[in-house]
C-alpha cells in the first residue's frame, strides 16, 4: 500500500486543525481509495501533499563493461542511422 501525505487546508488557524493535520502527517491507503478530505481527528478539511519521491543516487556513469555485466545491449553510433554493437 502507498504512503500518502495530507495537511490541513489551514494549518495556521487552531480553530480549523489540529495537533496532528497542523503538520503533515502520513497515512496507509489502497490505491483504489478516494482522497481522505477530513482529518481524521478533528473532522476539518485535509488536502493531499505532493511528497518528494525515493531516487537512488547514481555516483558515477556506468561504464560498458557495467552495462553488459546488467544486461543491456550496448551499441555505438558509426555512420548516419548505422549502430555496432560493441
């Protein structure tokens, strides 16, 4: 199940948030689930945040001897639409 991200719709007013959707708080839920639209402590009005995605860092390119060992083809451009495989 995906990790989705909500706040409240007004995280500086105390009277329209609480505690928990002041601050963006994660929550567990099905794909196939509608957006939750309250919190669900307080009942106020939640919006969905869009939330950085996890990326490995690559820290250096791979060479042609790493891409084969992975399995790509690795191909080398000769002449105008001609390619050798190396």
């Amino acid at each position: 199940m995906p990790i989705y991200e909500y706040i409240s719709e007004h995280p500086e007013d105390p009277e329209r948030s609480c505690t928990v959707c002041r601050r963006v708080f994660e929550l567990r839920r099905p794909v196939d689930r509608a957006p939750l639209e309250r919190c669900l402590v307080c009942k106020n009005p939640v919006r969905k945040v869009i939330s950085r995605v996890n990326v490995p860092e690559i820290t250096k390119p791979l060479s042609v001897s790493d891409a084969k060992a992975a399995g790509f083809t690795v191909l080398e451009k000769r002449d105008k639409g001609v390619y050798e495989k190396l």
